[in-house]
C-alpha cells in the first residue's frame, strides 16, 4: 500500500510539472484559474489547449504501456515480453504512415490516429485468428513477430515510395513518437478505447498468479486460458493501439516499467498490474518533462528521449539481476 | 467416490495413448499408478482433469471448471515457478478456487496456507523466496501449494522424481496420511518399493491400458514385472512390507 501511495504521489507530481513547465512561463495562480477557463486568454488557451492533453495523453499513454507490459510478461511468463511483441502497435503506425504518405492524414482532422487505429484493430483480428482459440503462448508469439515483421516491412515501403523529402520526413518525425500539439480531440478519440484496454487487463491479475505456477496448474485450479487470452490481447491492442495511435512509437515503457517495480511488489503478476499502470504514466511524464527541460528549442521527441533513457536503465537491471536471471 | 473414469481415451492422431480406461478412487484410497515410461499415465491423468480432449467419461472434466478447482488439486511433474515470490505467496495461490472474484485471503484460507506449510515442513522458509530455494524444497512448496487447496482428491504426477530419498519416502507418507484422514490420492511413480508400501492399492498401465489393480502384493509379481517392465526381479514379503529387488533387465 505505501508502494500504491508513493507511485500516485509520484504520478501525480509530474503530472502538475506537466502543467506548469513550458516555453511560456505561467505562474501557478494564474495557471489554476486559465485551466478553468478564467484570466489571459492567452494562458487559458496554453493551459486547455497545449498542456493539458500533452499531460493527459502522457500519463494515459505511458500508464496503458506499463500496463500491458505487466499483463504480457505475466501471461508469457517471461520478463523480456513487452507489449510490442503482438504486432499492434506496429500496424497501428503503418496505418499512421499510410495516412501521412497517401495525404488521408490532411483531410480531416483525426484521420491519421483513425488509420491507426483501424489497422491495430486489422493486426488483433489476423493475430487471433493465427493463435486461434486453442493456440498456445508460442503461437502468440509467433504470430506476433510475423505481424511486426509484415507491419515493418510495408512502413518501409511507404517511405520508399513517399512522394518527396518532406512527406519522408514527416513520416520519420512522427514515428519517432511524441504527446507535443495533441489537442483534447485526440485525447477524446483515445482516452476511451485506453479505458477499454485498462479495464479488460485489470481483470486479468487472479489469472496471472495463478498462471505462475504454469498453464496445467493454472488451469486446474479453474482458469480458462482461452477467456484469460483473449481479454490479454484485446486489452493490450485498444490500450496500445490507442496510444499508438496518438503518440507513434514509445519503446521501452512496457518492457523497463514491470521490471524496474517487480522487486517491489514482491513479484506478485497481480500486484505489478496497477503499480506499471501508475509507474509507466509516471516514468513517460518525466520523459515528456525532460523533452521540454533539456533542448526546448530542438523539439526533442518522447520516443527519443524514452528509449535514450529506457536502454542504460534497461542494462542496468539485466546487471543487477543477472545472477537471479540465470 | 471420488473419481470415476469410464472407458477413456486418448488419441494423438490415430493411435490411442491411453485406450478405454476405467478406474474408480474412492474415499481413504492413496492409489499408486505405476508403467514404464510412456504407458500412459501423466496423459491418462492430464484427460482425467479434462486439460486433455478425450472419448468417454471423466467425474472431473465433466464438473464446471471453478467446482472442478475445489475437488482436486493438481500436481504434474514440471515444478513451475516463474517468478521470485515468496513461498507463503505461492502457497496461497492454493486459495484461489476458495476465494470469491476480487476477495483477499480470509482467516479460514490463512489457517489453510499455515497448515499446509507446517505439513510439509516449510514454516521457517516462509518469507524465503520460492525461486531462490533448492529442487527439493521447491517441490515441497509445490506439494504445499496443493495441499492449501484442500480438495478432496489429489492427483500427483511422478512427486518424488528427484528427491531425495528421506523426501521420497516422507512426501509419500504424506500422500498415505491424507489418505487415512478420508480423502483420495491418486499419485504415479516410478519406485516400486514405496509404491508398494505406501499405496493403498496399485494400478499397473501398460501402452495405455491398465494391465491389472489390486493391493500391492497383487500387482507386483515377478510375472508382471517381466512382462510389464522387462524386468527380472525377486519380489520379498518382509516384516516392514514388499521388497522388490531387480536383478536384471530382459531383452
């Protein structure tokens, strides 16, 4: 419980410096009140329109990335598993890229996070019908790299074939990932899908403990691991989808999150659920954060930043644990 | 009774694992199921717990899968433990079928977790973490864990493979006393000794069928072990029970 305490203060921290840390210097006071719509102009627009969905979008896309990133670990038993391992988010960034290359991006506004998410929602339904009712966790996987693969190879292409330098570039910008100039439309387009995931993975903890003990053991005592697989890939696709979607591709989160708090919960799957939820939001707010603190000017990006951060992180632990890992 | 199989069978692809298998276990029984590798035994076991498609009949795959989880816990041979959780932690997990969805551990299912650890000896590795412990003690925390689970039947899969053997011999006198206490045990193992002194009775398979199933001294003649495990051996009624003594392999 001290952990749930520390991790909400911790998360919501940042998420406050996400409010009040910007190119425009906007004292507390008047910040509180512009986020109600009172004061300058000027500062309500800042604080409604530019930071409050940058902070939003950061805490629900790094909280949605721990999250499945426990919940994927947990079913595959395996500490390297992260949620990009079941191809969603990678189609959800072809269909970004195809909505930058064709122009459907420029047509109306959400096009692109809608492609997206339409290719996400494309990648579950060909992953389940892959890993089928009765498949295994290797199948799952398996079909995951295939899909990731597929996915890559025709983003590559897109760039290939994409009509002038400046779309590449836009492309490459965007699939960099990054919560700048989102506005609170995208926040609603995919804030509810996110709550899906959330809701779909936070059922999932009995299951994951149980499932410490192995598929037959698990089953035995009264778990269906069709149902448990299921939700597990339908949750992990809206919430990732979703946070694809919006934000292109932030590596790490789900991958370093549940390993950096598992010590900490004691090594419960059930446990590491919430605490990567509240972890991930508060390690992608900081990320965010460092993007605005570190070369305002160069408009560094999340993804950037995050995996810069999430590798020597990542390396450090693998050196502190190894001799459990082994 | 506690479990009753009728006429079942297992097919991997055309050719039947286990072929028209009926058994019954009643209350008091600790059954030793024993065969050379590969007659059956762990498939006829995993089809019994409904984890394996199967023709014919099975009490248990035919319970709901949450009653099912109250009526027998479930042994098999791998010992998983994936993460580094504490030994109370996995024991607990025994609890699961017990407590309502999204309930924590009631007094009753503490009181149950304790006197599974202080069954198996585990009371001073309880905050100990489970991974981290040796094969033997992981598998007392394996035997634990079902015992927490308080079933009415057990199903083990070869428990006592690589034991050593004081832990052999007090995993099995475990299994028996559950058995004296009313409920059922249904365990497969490789050592006809123990088998024949601590089961209550003996089922022998063979390529997926059951060969014969009586009391021990039945089961176990010099006969069936030749035909059965190609085995040359003398079989001796002592004063602490059977002795079987292997003399030789035939080919």
């Amino acid at each position: 419980m001290k952990l749930a305490l520390a991790l909400s203060v911790l998360t919501a921290a940042l998420f406050v410096a996400a409010l009040f840390v910007g190119h425009a210097a906007i004292p507390v006071p008047q910040g509180l009140a512009a986020l109600l719509g009172l004061g300058d102009a000027l500062h309500v627009t800042v604080m409604q329109q530019i930071r409050l969905p940058r902070a939003l979008l950061a805490a629900a896309i790094g909280g949605s990335l721990g999250l499945s990133g426990a919940a994927m670990q947990g079913y595959l038993r395996n500490p390297l598993a992260e949620p990009g391992l079941i191809g969603v988010s990678g189609s959800a960034a072809l269909g970004a890229v195809i909505a930058l290359q064709t122009g459907l991006a420029g047509l109306f506004f959400l096009a692109l996070p809608l492609t997206a998410l339409g290719f996400a929602a494309l990648a579950v339904g060909l992953i389940l019908w892959l890993a089928g009712p009765r498949g295994s966790s290797l199948t799952l996987i398996l079909a995951g790299i295939a899909i990731s693969a597929l996915a890559g190879a025709l983003t590559s292409l897109a760039l290939n074939l994409s009509p002038n330098p400046y779309a590449a570039a836009e492309i490459v910008f965007w699939m960099l990932g990054s919560v700048a100039d989102r506005s609170m439309a995208h926040v609603a387009l995919a804030l509810p899908v996110m709550a899906v995931g959330w809701a779909l993975l936070l059922t999932l903890g009995r299951a994951l403990d149980a499932l410490t003990l192995g598929e037959d053991v698990a089953q035995a005592l009264g778990l269906s691991l069709r149902t448990v697989r299921l939700r597990l890939l339908l949750g992990t696709a809206a919430a990732v989808g979703a946070a694809t979607a919006v934000a292109g591709a932030v590596g790490f989160v789900g991958l370093v999150v549940p390993h950096l708090l598992r010590r900490l919960v004691g090594a419960r799957p059930s446990a590491l659920l919430w605490s990567s939820a509240l972890g991930g939001a508060a390690l992608t707010l900081a990320a965010d954060l460092a993007t605005r603190l570190i070369l305002p000017d160069r408009d560094l990006k999340l993804g950037v930043i995050m995996a810069l951060v999430g590798a020597p992180l990542f390396l450090h632990l693998i050196y502190k644990t190894r001799s459990e890992i082994s | 009774m506690t479990l009753r199989l009728t006429d079942l069978t297992v097919k991997r692809g055309q050719c039947p694992v286990v072929d028209g298998v009926s058994l019954n276990v009643g209350a008091g029984e600790c059954v030793g199921l024993i065969g050379p590798n590969g007659a059956g035994k762990t498939t006829l076991m995993r089809a019994a717990l409904g984890l394996l498609p199967h023709d014919g009949t099975s009490s248990l795959a035919a319970l709901p899968a949450d009653e099912r989880a109250r009526t027998v816990a479930w042994l098999p041979q791998a010992r998983q433990i994936a993460w580094p959780v504490t030994v109370e932690v996995l024991v607990a997990l025994g609890r699961l079928p017990h407590l309502p969805a999204g309930s924590r551990l009631q007094p009753a299912d503490q009181a149950a977790v304790d006197a599974a650890l202080a069954r198996m000896g585990l009371e001073s590795l309880r905050h100990r973490t489970a991974t981290q412990l040796s094969g033997g003690e992981q598998a007392r925390v394996l035997i634990a864990r079902a015992l927490a689970q308080d079933t009415p039947l057990l199903m083990a899969d070869e428990p006592i493979a690589g034991l050593d053997p004081a832990a052999q011999l007090a995993t099995l006198q475990t299994f028996r006393a559950l058995a004296d206490e009313g409920r059922s045990v249904l365990v497969s193992l490789h050592d006809l000794g123990l088998a024949a002194r601590l089961c209550t009775r003996l089922v022998l398979m063979d390529r997926g069928r059951i060969v014969t199933d009586g009391a021990p001294q039945e089961v176990l003649t010099p006969g069936r072990l030749a035909q059965v495990f190609h085995l040359r051996a003398e079989v001796h009624q002592t004063a602490s029970g059977l002795l079987i003594e292997p003399l030789g392999v035939l080919t």
